[in-house]
C-alpha cells in the first residue's frame, strides 16, 4: 500500500484527502510490485516494464516522463481510427483544442503540420489523445517486423510506409516498431527533413539505340513530378551521348514536355558532332523565372553547353508549367543511315529558391 511521508497508510491518506486543514503531504510511495494492474479512467499506478507511473487516459495507459500526447478535437466528419497519422487542422480557440485531420504526404500541407498519432480512436465531433513522443501500444504492426521505420504515407492519409516518399512529397520519420504483432507497440517521434537545397533526378541507364535513320529520334528521358520545380529555382542538366560509326555527324536536342516524347519546350540543340565514334558531352542551365518563363540559352543555338558562351541570339522564354508532370527528353538525329547513338546518362541538378 502507498505511504506519506508520515508513514500513514492508505486509509490514513483517504481521510486527508479533501480535508481542510489537513496536513500537506510530503510525498507519496507506490507499490513497484503490483500484483494487479487498474484500466479506470484516471487510476494512476506503477509501470514496472518502464519503471515510471502510469496513468490511464481514455483507455489508453500513458506512462509519466515518458509519454506525451495533445488533447485534440475531431471534426472532420468522420472517425479516425487508433492509429492514424494527423496533422493540425485549425484550432477550436476558446476550448483550447487543436482540431486534427490525417495526414497526408503528398506536399499539400508542410510537414510541420504533423502532430503525432492517434491514441485512441476518435469520433466526429470528440476529444481525444494525440500522441506526439512514446510508445503506443495495442495498435496492429503485424505487417512489419522489428525494428522497422515507419514514414507518413503519400498514397493513404492517415497511414505508413517502410519507404521514405520521394521529393516533392513530404518525408516524415513517424516511428519505430518497437513489437510487430497485432496486438504491437510503436515507438512514436515524429521528424521532419529539412528545406531540400538541392534535388537530383537522374538515370545512367542506357538509352534506346537510334540506329538506320537520320530523324531526331528520342533516346532516353527522366520524370519531373509536378511541383519538384518551382519559381526561384535554378536547373543544370546534363547528358553523355554515345556514337558508333563514323558515316555522319551527330546531333542532340532536349526539350521539356508534358508528354514522354518529343515536343513542347526545346531547350537547347548541341552543335553537329564530329563524323567519328564519340562520347558527347552536353549541358544546359535553365532558370525559372515565373510560372510562365523558364529562361535558357536560344533552343536552337548550336553549343555543346552555355559556360562560357556569348551570343547575339535573344535567350528562350519558356512557358513551362512546372506545376503538372513534365519529363526531360534527350533526342538523337545522326547524319547518317550507318551510324547508331544513345545516350549514356542524364542528370538533372535543381537548386531550390532560397
């Protein structure tokens, strides 16, 4: 039984509780030995596997220096399960309550909207605890094993993945599983990566042959997910050409469309290569200037790369929407039936604004 400093015992305590005048109590001893271990709405007892108190809030233990959670609001119209990644939805001022709504990490919202998870389920219109650091148990982890790091997921609000989501979606580290069992424990910290300074999207995969005709043929191409580019950045790209055969010369060309083929926005055209075998090396810097003009050297000058050079040629004013999938796209035209190029590789360095 618990004792005061005065070696009073547990029905001493009672009587002193409540009671005016009564003599302060210095400290109180819990029982770290329970033989029984209460689920009451407010009972506060000793959590020998963590070797701190616990107290049951909701249904829910939390256990004291340990465990820290938000009281929050739900009026998304929906319940939100035990479980579920969610961000700050506003606030219920004069209650004092954040509202809360899951969490998805697809870029819509920063990341620094993520609360934590859900301990407890919660019901439309209902209060209740958001765990933001500390192990949460009774949630189902099942499908993981130990030791897995969990993300917000960019496809399922509210929910995980093992694998981090690429730029431009959001990556936020959520938890640990502690125990992967139905009945498992996650140990919750949410992190969120800092401002991106610079992406990368690149591929040295080989590209397709363009051989026995002399069109401009595409060879390869990269992906530029909607909103990895914004106003203020600055792009270098850059590809390596491979040429066989020395029947012709050869030529190389990169645009930015919608379409993983060519057309829209032709943003440089390398000067004619050499009629010899040759690893050609070809570069472009592009800058976004506003959601309508992404400025580069003239589309059709012949440079093998814009250090360095000086032209009479007024610069391209793109108008490219970088707000919707674009892709990259490296062709080919060699001067000759006999001859075969592809490109070797294709690199895309994208400085961030700011």
């Amino acid at each position: 039984m618990p004792t005061t400093s005065t070696g009073a015992d547990y029905n001493d305590l009672i009587n002193k509780i409540g009671t005016t005048g009564a003599t302060p109590l210095n400290w109180v001893e819990f029982d770290t030995t329970p033989t029984s271990v209460p689920t009451t709405q407010g009972t506060l007892s000793w959590d020998v596997d963590h070797s701190t108190l616990q107290l049951v809030l909701n249904g829910h233990v939390g256990q004291l220096m340990q465990d820290t959670f938000y009281y929050a609001k739900n009026q998304t119209g929906a319940t939100i399960p035990a479980g579920t990644v969610v961000r700050s939805d506003g606030t219920l001022g004069a209650s004092g309550r954040i509202l809360i709504a899951p969490f998805l990490a697809n870029g819509t919202y920063p990341s620094k909207y993520v609360m934590g998870v859900t301990a407890e389920s919660i019901a439309n219109g209902a209060d209740g605890m958001v765990m933001h650091f500390g192990q949460l148990r009774g949630i189902d982890t099942s499908a993981y094993t130990d030791g897995t790091i969990l993300y917000a997921s960019s496809t399922s609000a509210g929910g995980f993945t093992t694998n981090m989501p690429g730029y431009p979606n959001n990556q936020v580290t959520v938890a640990i599983v502690i125990h992967a069992a139905v009945n498992g424990i996650l140990q919750i910290r949410p992190i969120f990566e800092q401002t991106l300074g610079t992406v990368n999207k690149q591929s040295v995969t080989d590209g397709a042959i363009v051989t026995g005709t002399t069109t401009s043929t595409k060879t390869a191409s990269i992906l530029i997910p909607a909103n990895t580019i914004t106003t203020g950045d600055m792009l270098y790209i850059k590809t390596r050409i491979r040429k066989t055969g020395t029947a012709g010369t050869l030529t190389t060309r990169m645009y930015i469309n919608t379409a993983d083929a060519i057309g829209g926005s032709l943003i440089g055209t390398s000067a004619a290569a050499a009629a010899t075998s040759l690893y050609f090396q070809y570069a472009r810097t592009l800058a976004v200037k506003s959601a309508t003009n992404t400025e580069s050297m003239a589309g059709n000058l012949n440079i093998n790369a814009d250090d360095n050079v000086s032209a009479t040629v007024a610069v391209s004013a793109s108008n490219i929407n970088w707000a919707v999938n674009q892709y990259l796209v490296v062709a080919v035209q060699n001067g000759s039936t006999a001859d075969s190029s592809r490109s070797s590789f294709i690199h895309m360095q994208i400085n961030k604004a700011g």
